[in-house]
C-alpha cells in the first residue's frame, strides 16, 4: 500500500495522504454516514419495485481520508456562477420512504484495510466503471437519469483508489466501497441481483446507487430536474444537486436530505470528489 500510494496523485497541485481505513462510504445509509442521523430500517421492508426500473444495458468522514488522494486547496475547482434556481428551502414529501440502514460500526481493533482475492488491472477497472456510468437505470420512471462517467470514476478512486479487492474496517467492499447493506437495498429496489464481491458488479452497484441518489434529491428539492452539471454549482456547496449528491454517497441521504433544507454535512469530501472530476490521474488511464 506504501508504494501505491506514493506512485498516486492528481496531474497536479494534489498532494498524497497518509494511508488510513476506509470509512464511511457507499455504504448503508448510504455513502458513509458515521452518525445516527436516519433511524435504522429492516433491509426486509424495503419497497421492491417491478421491472419497470431495471437497468437496460463530527470532523471530516473517515473517507475524506481514504485510499484516494485529497487535493490540495489549489487543486478545488473554480466554482461558477449557477445558471439554474437553487434547491427548495424544504425539502418535498420524499416519493421513496425507504432508506438503506445506517452502517455498522468499524470493526473494534481494526486500524487497515484488508485484501481478498485478486486485484483486477487498471483497464479493467476502467472498463468496468465506465460501463457502469453508461447505463439507464431509470428506464421507464426517469430515462433521462444519467450517471457523469467522471463522477464515477473519481468516486471509486476517492473511495479505494481503484482496488477492487479491498474491504474497510466498517465493511466498504471494493471499488465503490460498497456496504452489504447498500446492496441489499439497491437490489431489492431494482430487482437486481449484483454481487458485491465482482469488481464489474460493485462498479454497476455504486453507480446505480448515484443514480438514485440523484433522483431521491433530484425530487426532493431540485423539481424533479436531474442535471448533475458543475456548471449549476454556485458559491455555496448546497447549491446545486452533483454536490448534494457526492456528498449524500459519502454520509448518506438522511444527512443531505433534512426537514431543514438540504445540507452538506462533509464539504471535504465534495471538494475532493469534485477535483478529482477532472484533475484525477484516474481519468487518464
């Protein structure tokens, strides 16, 4: 791990951190939300949909932290004027009332990661997340839905700097750090059986999870407008639905989606994915 991490780094202005676990990412209320902000609910209650949504083809989260690379402050993208209202003051009564659970606990004793199994290439990888970023996961509800290809890939490289055959303290699994339990719920929620231990299937797993992170906010504050472009992002870092969304993967819908307006509870973690959007190495190979 010491070597890999010496020879990763954004193209620039991006200075390599200290290996630490993985923690808190995609994982059961959902993205690695540490606190206790969504009561639990029973993976078994979750509302399964028919197969009309099948797809076609605290400080700082320990993520911020995790197997990929913080950007320096220099590295943070210029934020542009928002060309597009800002979320709602409140939120709209949700149209899912389901949530994936909170996730356990690390595991006591626990101070790294662990590896099982063999570690898929770089194009392999590559290939798998970006297939991932291709599909329609909302065909028939919300086809026009779609998952930035960068964002994907920045995602994974935040969350596990592209392993694929490692598993976190608290139980993040593989690429997109993918918790048991946020498995369970997005393929109880799609009909879908994707295995959380097969790099192209914890890929398809954390990408389908964006995109219903995009939708359940996109409905919530955002009037069912589902652009996740940079571009709407104002000043404020809760102006825009790609930022609320990045964040909501790390610490959860509950923490992001509150009575109060919508909140980023990790700008951190934002700032890291979004630099990492378009100066990650990642996004070369």
């Amino acid at each position: 791990m010491t070597d890999w991490l010496r020879r990763t780094g954004l193209l620039s202005g991006v200075v390599v951190l200290t290996l630490a676990a993985v923690g808190a990412c995609a994982n059961g209320e959902p993205g690695g939300d540490g606190t206790t902000v969504v009561a639990e609910v029973d993976p078994s209650a979750v509302a399964q949909p028919g197969a009309a949504d099948e797809p076609t083809t605290e400080p700082e989260p320990p993520a911020v932290a995790g197997l990929g690379v913080r950007p320096t402050p220099s590295a943070t993208p210029k934020r542009t004027p928002s060309k597009k209202p800002g979320p709602r003051k409140v939120p709209k009564p949700p149209t899912e009332t389901k949530l994936p659970p909170p996730p356990p606990k690390p595991e006591a004793g626990c101070t790294k990661p662990r590896y099982e199994g063999s570690q898929a290439s770089r194009a392999q990888v590559k290939q798998a997340l970006t297939e991932a970023a291709g599909r329609i996961y909302w065909p028939n509800s919300a086809p026009d839905i779609r998952v930035p290809v960068d964002l994907v890939k920045a995602t994974a490289w935040q969350e596990s700097g592209w392993q694929s055959n490692i598993i976190a303290c608290d139980g993040g699994v593989g690429l997109m750090q993918v918790m048991p339990d946020t498995a369970a719920f997005v393929n109880q929620r799609f009909d879908q059986s994707y295995d959380i231990d097969a790099y192209r299937d914890n890929a398809t797993l954390g990408a389908n999870y964006l995109a219903w992170l995009i939708k359940y906010i996109g409905d919530a504050f955002f009037e069912s407008d589902y652009g996740v472009s940079a571009e709407d992002c104002g000043s404020a870092l809760n102006s825009c639905l790609l930022n609320a969304v990045i964040s909501a993967y790390n610490f959860g819908p509950g923490a992001v989606v509150t009575d109060d307006g919508l909140k980023i509870p990790n700008p951190q973690y934002v700032r890291n994915v979004r630099a990492l959007m378009t100066e990650c190495e990642c996004l070369a190979f």
